[in-house]
C-alpha cells in the first residue's frame, strides 16, 4: 500500500513540475532527462567537470533532436534585487555551451521564476542563505 502511494505521488510530483517548465519557458518537451546546476552567489562560472557534463547532455540532445528547457529558479528574500540580471547570465552562460555543440537556436527554451512564492524579508536571510539553481529538461 505504502509503495503504491509513493509512486502515485512521485507520478502526480513530476507531471506538476513539468507543468512549471511549460509555462515558465514555453517549452514543449512532456519528458525527457532532468538535471540542475548549482551556482554559488553572484557567480555564474561553471566548474570544468559541470561544461563536461553540459556538452555531452548537448551532444546527445543534438543527436536526438530534443528540445533544451533551461529553466532559472531565482531566490531573492532580502539581498540586491540584481539577482535576475546574475540569472539571466547562467542561462546565457547554460545555452551558450548547447548552441557551441550544435544544438538549434529553435530547441532551446529559457525561463526565469521564484524559487517559491513568498518573497521579502519573510526570515532573516543573507546571501550564504540563498540557492541559486538552473534547472535543465532535455527531452522531446
């Protein structure tokens, strides 16, 4: 009983995060390989082991035709509100490196959103607080 719970809600969790690609990056990829990039504050460099594992996620969805959702999911309770601009550059940053191994300009999809609803001074909180994600769906 419990087994058949946790995969109906594994099921009903990952059609709704589906559902927050598509509409925060019109991407129209129903499934497909996720993965997340980690970046720390105000940086949007990239680890060398990180462009490995980019290039040959772009390699494979430029042998197999898939679209590249990127998705940025931004925290912003209480610390510079230039977040977004930090955001914009890891998408860039995240694309760019799709587009150099051959993937097409019209299979990637770029999106920004609040990492959850509630924004401002909610809880104390410090730039060390913060997770700052890029999340990747690479699928048809």
């Amino acid at each position: 009983m419990k087994r058949l719970f946790l995969i109906s809600a594994l099921i009903f969790l990952n059609a709704c995060a589906g559902a927050d690609f598509a509409a925060d990056t019109g991407c129209p990829a129903v499934s497909g390989r996720r993965f997340s990039v980690l970046f720390d504050y105000g940086r949007s460099d990239l680890s060398d082991d990180a462009v490995r594992r980019l290039e040959e996620a772009a390699a494979e969805a430029r042998e197999n035709g898939d679209y590249v959702c990127l998705l940025g999911r931004l925290e912003y309770r209480g610390v510079p509100a230039d977040q977004g601009l930090d955001a914009l550059d890891r998408a860039k940053i995240v694309g760019e490196i799709f587009l150099q191994e051959g993937v097409p300009l019209n299979r990637i999809y770029i999106g920004m959103t609040a990492q959850d609803d509630l924004t401002g001074f909610s809880a104390p909180q410090t730039a060390a607080d913060e997770r700052h994600v890029l999340e990747i769906v690479v699928g048809q």
